[in-house]
C-alpha cells in the first residue's frame, strides 16, 4: 500500500482500527469489552491525495488507541459494535466510524478538511501460545 502522505492517521480506526485474542470472562469482569485486542487496519484514500496505509490499533475496555507513537487516536466501542474513532497526527486530523464484529469490521473515513476521505477494513490479529 502506498504510505499516506502525512494523513496517515485515517487510522480511523484506528481504527482503527489490536493484537490480542478475545478476552477472556476475567477479563470482562474488570471492564473489558468483546472488541479488545489489537486490530490491524488497512485505510483505504477513495477521495483525495492522502494514499493508504496499514496501521495497528489497540482496543482496551472499548477504547481506542495507537500502537504507533507517531499519530494519536482516541475513540470507543460499543457493546454493539459500532466504533468511533478521531486520528491527530501534528496537525493533521481525521474521523472514522464503522463497525467491528469478533474478527474484523469496516467502515467509512474523512479528514477534518473535507480534502480526503474513504474506508477502512480491520483484523483482528489472533493470540499464539
């Protein structure tokens, strides 16, 4: 995938879009959710010149976060599956929303100037042992 020039933070998902196996039932008991684990997204530009990329996030309790320290994401999953996600990265910026079932999801991003936008499809990365 070509590298997003600067953008790159379409993480929307962060994104994304999380590398972890389902939590298991203690792990829910102290606040975890169906959707925490680390996810890999792939972000896909439909609309504009921000390329795509590849990035992993990181979903803990049903929230959002990067795995890289170069952008900052910040969202949540519901107890149904639909996420929200925003992406910074310096002053770049971008929005995403979508929804996750067990093992993957998809769904749709925009940049904060309305220059870019697209989709995004994520992964969940299984546990080895």
């Amino acid at each position: 995938m070509k590298v997003l020039s600067g953008l790159l933070l379409t993480p929307t998902v962060a994104a994304a879009l999380l590398l972890a196996c389902t939590p298991t039932n203690a792990a829910r008991r102290v606040g975890g959710s169906a959707y925490d684990g680390t996810w890999s997204v792939a972000i896909y530009t439909l609309r504009g010149d921000c390329g795509s990329v590849r990035v992993a996030a990181q979903i803990v309790g049903g929230r959002v976060y990067s795995k890289d320290q170069s952008y900052q994401a910040n969202g949540a999953v519901g107890a149904n599956g639909v996420i929200r996600v925003s992406v910074a990265s310096g002053r770049l910026s971008a929005s995403g929303s979508g929804r996750l079932s067990q093992s993957s999801g998809a769904g749709q991003w925009r940049s904060s100037t309305g220059e870019c936008s697209g989709s995004w499809s994520a992964s969940r990365h299984a546990a080895y042992y």
